[in-house]
C-alpha cells in the first residue's frame, strides 16, 4: 500500500515538474498536435464540408486543447477578450500543425487564399531566376529551402508548404547542388512567435531547372 501511495505521489510531482518546464515552443507543439487529433476524430468530410464549418471546428479544437493547460495564458499571452492574440494563437499553432495536419492546413490554406472577404485578389508569383540550391532544412513548423544568387551570391530562403511543380526533384539532393534553378513564389505575412509580430514569407509555388 505504502509503495503504491509513494509511486502515485512521485508520478503526480514528476507530472507537475514537467509542466513547469514546458517552453512556449513546446507548448505550442502539444496545443496543435492535440487539435490535429480533436478535428481530425470529428469525422469531417474535408472534400465537400464547408470552409465557415471548418475553420469554425479548427478554432474549437484550438480552444478545447488551449484550455487543457493552465499554464498557457501565461506563457502564450492570450486572452479571450481580446481578439488579436487569439487570431495571433490561431496562426502559429496553424503553422506548427503544417507538419502534423498537412492536409487539412493545405485545405485551410487553399481557403484562405480564395476567400475574397479576406483578400481583394490572390498573391501574385514572383519570379528569381539563376538560382544554387544550398540545404533543405525540416523543423516542427515546416520545410525551408535556401538558395543563392549565382549574379550577386545573395541568399533567399522559401516556405515549403504545398505541393509545387518541381518538388519532386528534391528526391536527389545531390544532383540539385550541380544545376541552376528558376524560381515562382508568391509572398504572405505570418505571425511569428520569435518576434511576436508579423512578418513576410516567400512561399515557393514552381522550381524548373534553367
């Protein structure tokens, strides 16, 4: 009995210990892979549900694991009467869940983009062309792809976050590093948790070989 009391009592204080080390980081990893298994066991069905509906069941999920975890409002700063830092919460736990809901970001993406209540008229495609391929960096957010100016050896960094024409090129990164490349992509501001601000992305859309 004593070694069942003890071993609840070292479990309790080890999961107390372990909330007080959580960084926001971390935080917000746990809030959008919860949210991905709340919309995800929901039962929707992506391909015909409404974008209202869906964007509505995600910021439910967000707000049913946000309140899960009472160190939160400290740590992310949110509060419900204000607006702006739970559209700000919205966004970066969004950008967390592009790895661990892909599809359905790509969806909310895809909505986001059609949506002429929120913008007037689509991003444009910009266009770079004589570009090296340096690295392709993956982290918990989502895939990077640095290039360099073969004119000027200036450097571009790009969002990987759809499927875009030429993708499939970085099955062999090694070849990539001996060709030159054209780029098209689009720009679109994110909140940043670094910075807690909003910044500009380029997100690539095409990469065809010069």
């Amino acid at each position: 009995m004593k070694k069942t009391i003890t071993t609840a009592l070292l479990c309790l204080v080890s999961g107390f210990l372990f909330a007080q080390e959580l960084t926001k980081d971390e935080l917000v990893e746990i809030i959008s892979n919860e949210s991905c298994e709340c919309i995800n066991g929901k039962g929707l069905d992506f391909e015909a549900i409404d974008k209202q509906k869906l964007e509505l069941n995600f910021g439910l999920c967000i707000i049913e694991s946000y309140t899960k975890h009472p160190e939160a409002s400290e740590l992310l700063n949110v509060s419900f009467n204000d607006d702006k830092s739970l559209e700000a919460l919205g966004e970066v736990v969004a950008l967390k869940m592009m790895t661990s809901c892909p599809d359905i970001m790509s969806l909310m993406v895809g909505n986001y983009l059609e949506d002429d209540s929120i913008a007037t008229e689509a991003p444009q495609n910009n266009t770079l062309n004589g570009l090296a391929f340096l690295s392709l960096k993956s982290n918990q957010q989502f895939n990077t792809l640095s290039f360099k100016d073969t004119s000027n050896g200036r450097t571009y960094s790009f969002l990987w976050l759809e499927y875009f024409d030429g993708s499939q090129l970085f099955e062999n990164e090694k070849k990539l590093k001996k060709q030159v490349f054209n780029i098209q992509y689009k720009e679109q501001d994110f909140y940043d948790p670094k910075i807690n601000d909003y910044r500009n992305f380029k997100i690539i859309t095409k990469l065809t070989v010069q």
